[in-house]
C-alpha cells in the first residue's frame, strides 16, 4: 500500500500550521522565517478554511495515479517506495495533471528560475525530516501518517465505535 496523510476532519482547526512545517522542512528554515505569502516557499500541502469545513489537503500516493497518467512528458512516476514524484525539471506546466487530480492536491507553482510547475506533497522523503513535518507539526494531532497498518488500525476503531 502507498502511505499517505489522511487529514480528520473534526481534529482539523485550519491553522496552517501543516503549511508551515513543510516549508520550513523544504527549505530548512525557522518559523519565523516561513513567508507564506513568498510564492517560492511553497508548501506541499493545502489548508482550506470555510466555516463549516477546515482540513489539509494532501496527495493520495494513489496506485493509479491519474495526475501520472494525464502529464504529457513523463514528469510524474512512481519512485520504488510506490510515492507519486513530480520531476519539476521536466514539468512543462501545462496543469493536465491539476485536472486530473480527483483531490485537489496538485497545485501549480513558481520555481527559482521563473517556470510555473506542478507540485504536491512529497511525504518530506527528501528532506532532512524524512517523514512528514506536518504530521508532526500538527497542532491539533489531526493529521495521520497512513500506512497498512495505521489504515488497519484506524478502521479497526471505527468499527468499534459505530456498532
């Protein structure tokens, strides 16, 4: 199974926090140094705030990629961790795969060198966390790591309290 950050709803309180762990674990930098309106710190995640809904939005890691299957030059594939990787060197920018994403977790947005690309998380595995910032950053305990056994688990507790 792909791992991926599921985000509770009814834990969520839309802080942005999330926003703020994974820029500041991209770029190695210090919360006060996290300019969210800095279109090149770009976070990897989404935080959506409406009165009746806060949550983070973040990649699936689907099996079936159809952000994969819609980019026209190959700068999406599945690394050997079974992660969804978007090669921003071969991005185009051309957002099919912004359409293509069923969850909103595709974005477009500015590199260095004045390109728009594609961009989404990443699940920080290049970075010096290793494992998702937000998860950890996350205020509110609301975001989860999912894996096999997580899943399991999380669905295991659901059944017990719905009966």
């Amino acid at each position: 199974m792909n791992q991926f950050v599921y985000c509770d709803v009814n834990l969520c309180i839309g802080c942005g926090m999330c926003e703020r762990q994974c820029i500041m674990s991209h770029y190695d930098l210090k919360m006060t140094e996290v300019k969210l309106n800095d279109p090149l710190q770009r976070a990897r995640c989404k935080t959506y705030r409406q009165p009746e809904l806060k949550a983070a939005v973040h990649c699936k890691q689907c099996d079936n990629a159809s952000c994969m299957a819609a980019c026209p030059v190959g700068a999406i594939s599945k690394r050997d961790d079974k992660m969804i990787f978007i090669d921003e060197s071969l991005c185009i920018g051309c957002r099919e795969c912004v359409l293509a994403c069923p969850f909103g977790a595709v974005r477009m947005a500015p590199v260095a060198d004045g390109r728009v690309v594609a961009t989404k998380c990443d699940l920080c595995v290049d970075t010096k966390a290793g494992t998702p910032a937000c998860v950890k950053g996350c205020p509110k305990k609301a975001l989860t790591l999912m894996n096999d056994e997580t899943l399991k688990a999380w669905l295991l507790h659901k059944q017990e309290h719905s009966a």
